[in-house]
C-alpha cells in the first residue's frame, strides 16, 4: 500500500508538475511514506508539529526544521543560529531578525518542494495555511476522523486521493456519545456507503494462503489473492 500510495505521488508529480500534500492521522504513517516517496528522488519537505522537531526519527534530515537549519543560502540566518546555539539566547533585535529570515527561508523551502508530507492535523500550521495544495493524498484515511481530513482538504484540493481500508480498524474516538453520533464514521467509509467504489489492492503479502481465506471470504467477497 505504502509503495502504491508513493508511486501514486511520484507520477502526480511528474504529469502535472505541480505540488502533492500527502497526510496521514499518524506521524508513524507519514515518516513511513515520507522515506519511500524521497527514494522516487523528488524533493520532499517532512512538516511536523514544532514539539515534535527534538524527536528521532529516520526521516529527520527532510524535516522543515532540520532543513532550515542546513540551508546554506543565506549567511545572516547561520551566522545568527550559531550565535544562538554558543548564548542560547539573542538580543531582542536579532531575535526578530532571526525569525524573520527564518519564516523566510521556510516559505521557501515549503514553495519550492515536490511534496510536502505532514500529519492531518498539523495542516492546519500557519506555514503552510497560506498556500494551495491542487492535489492530496491521505493515507490511513480510515483510521482519521472526518474533521481530521477536513485540514487538508481546505488547503484547495482539487483532486483528493484516500488510502486506506474501512474493513479494519476505524478512527479512535474515546467519547461514545460522539461515536455513536457518527463521528467514528472516517471520510473513506462515508463515501463507500454512498456508493463510490473504491480501487481494491487485491495481492496480500503477510499471512500464509490459509490464514488469508477467512477475511478474503469473509470480507473481500473472496477476492484476495495470496
């Protein structure tokens, strides 16, 4: 699914030539997609949450923070970082300037990237609220609440691609009152009820042919290859 879901965004990429925003509910998810859409070689920016930035992950060099930190076009910006990391802190005018620039340097990364990769949620950042994604894609689209892909989806979609599958596991919704109100209904499944018919991968590559039947039969109509 992963791989689909990034061969999916490299071709998006490359027939229209315009910017992707894939999302995902979990930051699990989306650093596992960001590193597999970097290997297709397009230019990626990972967004994540500003607590977030100290915490390890594989994808941490594509992290805005990260690549803002290394960027080498600007001289004033890595004068004043490394002034900041010897004092740990500035004076108030070089504090303004530094983020200033910084805001700066980031809107730039962000325009300039292929793909920019994020939590459903963080979408809602104002470093990227001012811009306008044509394309989208959510991955686990179904295990997101239907206000979580709403995010994205206002940063101008035009064409919105939802992976997932609404046979496994829904949105984790901890109040009863508002899942029974419809809220642990996701996106993808309100869709499928309303008779869009969704694109199935049919090939599974985990179990073993006999553990596979039973959901096959049970809920593929007996469809699944092994």
């Amino acid at each position: 699914k992963t791989v689909t879901s990034a061969t999916i965004v490299y071709h998006l990429v490359k027939l229209t030539q315009c910017q992707v925003l894939v999302t995902a509910p979990s930051n699990i998810a989306v650093d596992q997609l960001t590193e597999k859409i970097h290997r297709t070689g397009l230019k990626v920016v990972r967004l994540c949450a500003k607590s977030r930035e100290a915490i390890d992950s594989p994808v941490n060099f594509l992290g805005l923070h990260n690549q803002v930190r290394n960027h080498t076009g600007c001289a004033e910006l890595s004068k004043l970082q490394q002034l900041k990391d010897e004092t740990g802190e500035l004076s108030e005018l070089d504090e303004k300037r530094y983020r200033a620039l910084k805001r700066q340097i980031e809107t730039e990364l962000l325009r300039n990237a292929d793909v920019v990769c994020s939590t459903a949620v963080s979408t809602g950042d104002p470093r990227v609220g001012r811009m306008r994604f044509r394309y989208l894609l959510v991955d686990e689209s179904t295990q997101a609440t239907e206000p979580e892909c709403m995010v994205p989806i206002v940063l101008g979609t035009r064409q919105l691609i939802l992976v997932g599958d609404h046979c496994q596991l829904g949105p984790v919704v901890m109040c009863k009152k508002a899942a029974n109100a419809g809220l642990a209904q996701s996106l993808f499944e309100r869709l499928v009820v309303l008779g869009i018919r969704p694109i199935r991968l049919q090939v599974q590559y985990r179990m073993h042919p006999f553990l596979s039947t039973f959901p096959s039969n049970i809920f593929y109509e007996g469809s699944l290859q092994n």
